[in-house]
C-alpha cells in the first residue's frame, strides 16, 4: 500500500511538472502579437490596449486610465507611448476638459497596423482549430478558462499582499 502511495505521489509530481512545463511554454508562444515593425512587445501591448479601447474616431483615453488598464504604472505607459508616437501609431493632445490631461489615441496607421495582426493571428488560431477539431478545440477553450480562473485567484491574492 505504501509503495502505491509514493507512485501516486510520482505520478503527481511528474504531472504537476509537466503542467508547469507546458505554461512555461505558453509564455513563449502566448503573445497574441509577435513584434515587427522594430515594436518592442511593449509598444505592441500597449498599441492593442489602446485600439481596443479607443476606436477610430474617439477622442482618447488619459495616460493614467490606460496605466489602470493595463495594471502598469504611468511612467512606463509614457516611456512605452514615445516610441510609438515617433513611428505614427499614436497622437497625445491635451484633454480639452482638462488642461492638464493628455489624451493618448491610436492613428490610422496604428489602427491598420492592429487590425493586419489581428488577420494574421485569426489565421493562426483558425489553423490550431482545425488541427485540433472542434471538440478538441471546445475542450481546451473550457480547460484554459478553468485554468485562468482558478490561477487569477493566486494574482489576486498576491496583489492584496502589496
């Protein structure tokens, strides 16, 4: 009986390393956007966070408001917007409601730029559901979500300890 109890305690071992293994190599794969463009993953980020949030047309949305949004603090949304204002995919102009405000949007150029990626990664993602099959695909779909629910309950413990 005993020897059944340390294989089970393997067999979870190996498995609990095996799951730590295969989001490890989520990481690696898991940026919805790979770079280009000379785009740090950062600028990338932010520039999806910022179309998605403003579509084109709308007026903007403060430094602050995107640094919540992203849970980053203002300096890095601003050391992030530099570049991506130098490459016209964003503008910063003063929020007429408050002058001291600075209202950051997407430009046209950010907007096709996002919206060409998005093509490119629906393809990608179109590929994988089809490799997998709808009922494989259905099945990790509900297992991820499971999966990110039941870890977000570990962020959200860590970030009450801050």
């Amino acid at each position: 009986m005993n020897t059944d109890n340390n294989n089970l305690d393997i067999n979870i071992d190996n498995i609990t390393k095996e799951l730590a293994l295969a989001f490890g190599q989520l990481r690696r794969v898991g940026h919805v956007f790979n770079p280009s463009n000379g785009l740090r993953q950062s600028e990338l980020n932010l520039l999806v966070y910022l179309t998605y949030l403003c579509p084109p047309g709308a007026t903007g949305i403060k430094v602050s408001d995107l640094s919540k949004q992203m849970k980053i603090t203002s300096a890095a949304v601003t050391h992030v917007i530099q570049p991506l204002e130098k490459n016209g995919y964003i503008t910063r102009t003063m929020d007429p409601s408050d002058r001291r405000s600075i209202l950051v949007s997407a430009t046209k150029d950010g907007h096709d730029f996002i919206e060409a990626r998005e093509k490119e990664l629906f393809e990608r993602f179109h590929h994988l559901s089809e490799h997998l099959g709808a009922d494989d695909a259905q099945h990790l779909i509900q297992i991820l979500n499971k999966s990110i629910k039941f870890l977000s309950t570990y962020q959200d413990s860590d970030e009450l300890k801050l």
